[in-house]
C-alpha cells in the first residue's frame, strides 16, 4: 500500500452492512476497520444529512481515541488522485485544516466542504460535527456548519483545489476538478469569517442564505472567479 502509515476508518449506522465492508477492505489488502453509529435526529427531521453528520462525529471521536495526528476525510462519492495523501499533508504546512474544493451536485457549484478535508488534532479535539433541519424544511449540513465550527475554533484553514477530484451524482455522472488558482471573488465568498457570519445568521433565521449565496456566486461570470 502507498501509505502504510495510514489507517481507513469506515463508519456505518447499518449493522448489515459491517460484514460487507470488513470483506472489501480485506479483499483490497487494505489497513482499516469499521466502526458503527447510531443516527439520531429531531422528530421533524426527513433528511439523510443526520446520518451523514452523526457518521462523520463518530469518525472523529474513534481517530481521537487512536491518537491520530490527522483525520483525513474523503467523500465515498468521489474519487481522488493516487498523492492525495501526499498532496493534503504539503499543504496544511503552517495550518491547522486543508480543504481541496470540488464541484458539488448543486448545479457543479463549487464548494470547500468537507468531502476532502484534512484536520489536525488540536482542531479535531475542538470542534464537533452537526448539521440543522428547520421545521420548515430548510436545511444547513454538516460541511456548511463546519465553517462555523471552524471559526468559533480559531482555526487557521487553507481552502484552494488542490486534487483532481471526480464527483459522481449518479452512477455514471460525474463533475471534475483539477487543481488550479482560486480567484479572489471566490475567495472572499469563501472567507471564514464572512462565511460564520452567513451560517449563524442563517441559523437564526433558519433560512440558508449561505447556500443562496453559493449558488449566486456560481452564476457569476467566470473572469470574476
């Protein structure tokens, strides 16, 4: 393997499943284990983000038990270049996290979430993954909370796209990313500080206006980006 130092953690809130994954990760000669959740969420909650969010907070505490030294996170609907190990470790240097950004399934809207996301400890220790759903059907996920948690954190954040990342919608579809300069307009709109502004706000009024923004950003002429 290309990285024996490293161990894969795969976290599921399906039992039935366990024995399924435990055979692939020994059919691809691979160091890891699985680990199991339970999903809670509030009664009006009709999303999968729960399960998503709760999955990512058990894999945090496991790593922390183990006494990693960083949590590497990489979305199971993607697939990434061989360096991305390599590539993530060069580039939280002088940070605490590093995010690659890639497409998201909105419309190929750019997104520095945590589908590929490398923590260090001392973050890791600190912050805690959550996601909200409003009554009235608005939601803030676990990577757009994040930011906020991030900030609140005090954390030192390198966001740029540093992997060519595939990001599969469907079982054929997919959305590219290849490493490339972040404009400034981007990375303003990305900005941690403005982004924890935007997701506490958004919380108070329970209306996304964060992810408006995104989306607003995408329809923005390219030279601007």
């Amino acid at each position: 393997m290309a990285y024996p130092s490293c161990n894969l953690v795969v976290a599921t809130d399906e039992l039935d499943f366990v024995a399924e994954l435990k055979e692939q990760i020994k059919l691809h000669h691979l160091n890891g284990e699985v680990i199991t959740y339970e999903t809670v969420r509030p009664a009006h909650a009709r999303t999968r983000l729960w399960s998503v969010a709760c999955g990512r907070e058990a894999v945090r505490r496991h790593v922390l038990s183990k006494g990693a030294e960083f949590l590497l996170f990489l979305d199971g609907d993607m697939i990434f270049e061989p360096s991305v190990i390599s590539i993530m470790k060069s580039k939280i240097k002088d940070f605490k996290v590093a995010s690659s950004g890639y497409r998201g399934p909105a419309c190929g809207v750019w997104v520095f979430g945590a589908g590929c996301l490398l923590i260090n400890r001392e973050i890791l220790s600190k912050l805690t993954f959550q996601c909200y759903e409003f009554s009235n059907g608005e939601v803030i996920d676990e990577s757009e909370a994040l930011d906020w948690s991030l900030f609140k954190c005090h954390a030192r954040v390198n966001k740029g796209v540093f992997v060519s990342i595939k990001h599969y919608w469907n079982s054929r579809d997919y959305y590219t990313a290849r490493p490339h300069s972040v404009g400034w307009f981007r990375t303003l709109t990305n900005n941690l500080l403005l982004r924890f502004i935007l997701i506490q706000i958004s919380i108070l009024i329970r209306y996304n206006i964060a992810r408006k923004l995104q989306s607003w950003v995408y329809r923005v002429p390219k030279r601007l980006n």
